[in-house]
C-alpha cells in the first residue's frame, strides 16, 4: 500500500491533470459535452499506453544507449524540478510547448487533440517517462511492478475523470482557484525532483568511497 500511494502521489503531482484543464477547455470550446468526454476517454487511453511502453521499454532504451540509472535520476530529477518551477510560476503550459498561439490554431485546424498536444506532451511528458524508467529499473520484482501498474491506471482514471468534468472545475474554481492548486502541487513536485537527485548522488558518492 505504502508503495501505490508513493507511486500514485508521484505520477498524479508530475503529470498534474489539473494543469491540462485550462487547455482541455481551449481546445474543446466547439465541441459538445459528449465529444468532450469522448476527447477526455482517449487523452486518458493514449497517456496510458505511452507511459504503460515507456515502464517496460525503458531498461532497454537505458541499456542501447549506456545510460546508468543515477544519470536518468538526476536527468529526471532535473526536468520533474523545472516542471515544478513550471507550475510555480504559472507558466505549465510555456513548459509544455503549449503558447497560447499555437493553442488558438488547434481549435480551428487540429480534428484530432487527444493524442497530440493533449496526451503528448501536456500529460506524458519527459518527466513522468524518466519517472517511470526509474522505477522499472527500482523495482524488480513482479509484484511491486503490478503496484505501480496499478497506481498508473487509477492516475489514468484521475485524468479521465478530471478531464471530463473539466468545465465544472472551472467553473467551481475558477483559474485563481486553478493556479492556486497548481502551484501547491508544483512545489510538490520540486521536492520530488529534488529527491531524486539527491538520492543518485548519494549513491554515487557512496560507491566512489568504496
């Protein structure tokens, strides 16, 4: 249990859906409430089965090009910690590559939204992949990788459902009340990112003293 809510608060804090509301509804302004949920259904399928890949064929992607697991830490440790400075600052979507111009164009020209921007790259973006790679290479065993499947698929179901009631949020809250929450989880990830790093170069340090 400790492990799939450690999992889950890390992946939910990275891949932070509430960040992603604020676009879901630019995006989707033209559509009606059930296209809506439909584009909300296969943002959440698509960001499932990227991150799903990137768990299972990190080591082999780490292993090609003779990346060590402590370098991927604090490379992930790094961009998980610019993510949050991201959120902090009120510039997630900036971070993202989402410009408020290039959102206006995918209004009017893009049919298509659940897989690009939306699940690539506001929500399976390279922290949550590095995240993932780290802790498939963690975690050996088969029952703590079924744990950590389990906490993606219930982050899935958060994005899914969050997505879908994604006008009611903003209506509730508001984007004072949005950013608000953004910047509560940003600091959150800060640390988590922050962790990392220093849990790989305490490992490092540890193993040049032996």
């Amino acid at each position: 249990m400790e492990l799939f809510l450690s999992a889950f608060g890390a992946l939910f804090s990275i891949i932070n859906p509430l960040g992603t509301v604020p676009v879901f509804v630019g995006l989707s302004s033209e559509n009606t409430k059930k296209e809506r949920a439909v584009i909300a259904f296969w943002t959440a399928i698509n960001a499932f089965i990227i991150l799903l890949l990137s768990f299972f064929a990190g080591k082999y992607i780490l292993s090609f090009f003779g990346i060590s697991i402590d370098a991927l830490k604090i490379a992930g440790g790094l961009i998980i910690a610019s993510s949050g400075f991201a959120l902090l600052t009120g510039k997630f979507a900036e971070h993202k590559g989402m410009k408020r111009k290039r959102v206006e164009e995918d209004i009017h020209n893009r049919n298509e939204i659940s897989l690009t921007p939306l699940a690539i790259p506001m929500l399976a973006g390279p922290g949550t992949i590095s995240l993932l790679i780290t802790y498939n290479q963690e975690y050996s065993d088969l029952e703590d990788k079924l744990i950590i499947i389990s906490a993606l698929i219930f982050t899935t179901i958060c994005i899914y459902l969050i997505l879908k009631s994604s006008y009611l949020i903003v209506k509730f809250l508001g984007a004072s009340g949005i950013n608000a929450l953004s910047r509560i989880i940003g600091f959150i990830v800060i640390a988590i990112g922050i962790e990392y790093i220093i849990s790989s170069l305490v490992n490092i340090i540890s193993l040049i003293e032996i």
